[in-house]
C-alpha cells in the first residue's frame, strides 16, 4: 500500500512536491486519465476508495490525490457527517490496493488526535513541510535565481529574504522581475530596493509589532490600510 501525507506550513514546497509527483507520474504511466484529484471538503470517503481501487487505463498505476480532507470542518462535533467520513476513510485505508498510489496534502496541520490520523501514522509515509528558514533558505533563493537564468549578490539574498518574510511565493516573483531586470549581471540590493515594494514588508512588520504588543487599534488599522492597497487576506495571513 502506498499512501503519503504532505502536511506543514511550508505551502510552496508541498505544493512544488505534489507537481513534481505529478509530472513523473504522467511520464512513466502516462496521461490524466489515470490520476485524480479530490477537494476533501468536497469529497467522500467512498469517492476516495473508489477512484483509488478503479483498474488504471492502459496502465500499471492509478495517482489519486485528496487536498485537505484531514483538516475539513476539524472544529465540529464528531458527530457531523465530515467526521464520520474520516472515520470511514480509517477504516477502508488498509483496503487500498498497490495500483494505487495515494496521497492525502494537508493545509493545515491535522489534528493528531484524530482517528484517521492515527491509522495514517502507522500506514502511511508522512513528510512535513517546515518552513524555510536561516542558510536553507538563502541557498534555495541562490538556486530559484540560477534556474531562472541569473545571479545574485549574497548581501541582496540575505535583503530579499529578510524582505519577503519567508513567503517562497512572493520571493519566487520577484526573483523572475529581478533576473529580467538585471540581465547578465549580479542582482544587487539596489535593484530589489527598486523594484520590490518594500511598503508591504513595513506593514506586515508593523501590523505583526501591533499584535504582539497587543494593540488592537494599531493592528486593526494596519489591516485595514493592507486591505486598501490591494493585498489579499489569504497573503497577509500567510506572512504574518
């Protein structure tokens, strides 16, 4: 049985993981037809099973991926339906057959607690994806911008990961605008003062100081101004 769970608050890597996985598995076992792809708040246990046990087409494998089936509606009561789907899901988990490859990508941290989680630790291969930090970090922004086709300075590294707050997202943009700008030469800090909107980084910092000194009318109007400039709630989240 070969089942995984991708969970962790690194969404850019396990999203990146789950391409790859993608990519490969179109190579070898060729085509679409043999992979499907479920939201868990959408889906059923017995929708999961059975796409995961169908014969493949004019293969030898089947991919089946469910997004966040784990954390779906984790605040009711065990009682409500999602949760009995879990449980269900639990329960057929040892049935699935080895032509399917089976993978459960989280975006949240699933509760540990819970039954299908249980039953997935002991069956399943679990990766987290922790959060890009220190020299891992400044070396993977080095590579992002040789595999686009540049350079960059390690003090304008060190600049543009302070900047971006550990959004991989947002760093990877602004290398593509920083690499296109710079051309055949280093990318120096000057270049990311000029071209990155530093504005957004001083709020998030200050709405993050607001929060954690607890000030409420500072946090709330920081918010607010982030929100006028266009931000999207999900990224403030994200980099707070």
């Amino acid at each position: 049985m070969a089942v995984f769970l991708f969970f962790g608050a690194d969404a850019y890597s396990r999203l990146e993981k789950i391409k790859f996985w993608q990519r490969e598995f179109d190579k070898k076992y060729g085509g679409d037809l043999n992979i499907n792809i479920f939201e868990g708040a959408r889906t059923t246990a017995n929708e999961i099973f059975a796409a995961a046990t169908s014969v493949p087409f004019l293969s030898e494998k089947r991919l089946t991926i469910v997004k966040d089936f784990l954390s779906a509606n984790n605040d009711e009561s065990e009682d409500e339906p999602v949760n009995k789907e879990k449980r269900l899901m639990a329960e057929l988990l040892p049935k699935i057959p080895d032509i399917c490859t089976l993978v459960f990508s989280e975006s949240e941290n699933p509760d540990k607690r819970s039954v299908l989680y249980k039953k997935l630790a002991k069956t399943a291969q679990l990766t987290e994806f922790l959060p890009m930090v220190g020299t891992k970090l400044l070396n993977w922004i080095e590579k992002i911008v040789r595999k686009k086709g540049g350079s960059i300075e390690r003090n304008a590294v060190n600049y543009l990961a302070e900047l971006a707050n550990g959004d991989l997202f947002r760093i990877e943009n602004e290398i593509a605008k920083l690499v296109g700008f710079a051309q055949n030469r280093a990318i120096t800090k000057a270049d990311i003062e000029l071209l990155t909107n530093t504005q957004l980084a001083t709020s998030i910092f200050k709405l993050t100081d607001g929060i954690g000194q607890k000030n409420k009318k500072l946090s709330i109007k920081t918010l607010h101004d982030l929100i006028d400039s266009g931000e999207e709630l999900f990224g403030i989240l994200h980099m707070i």
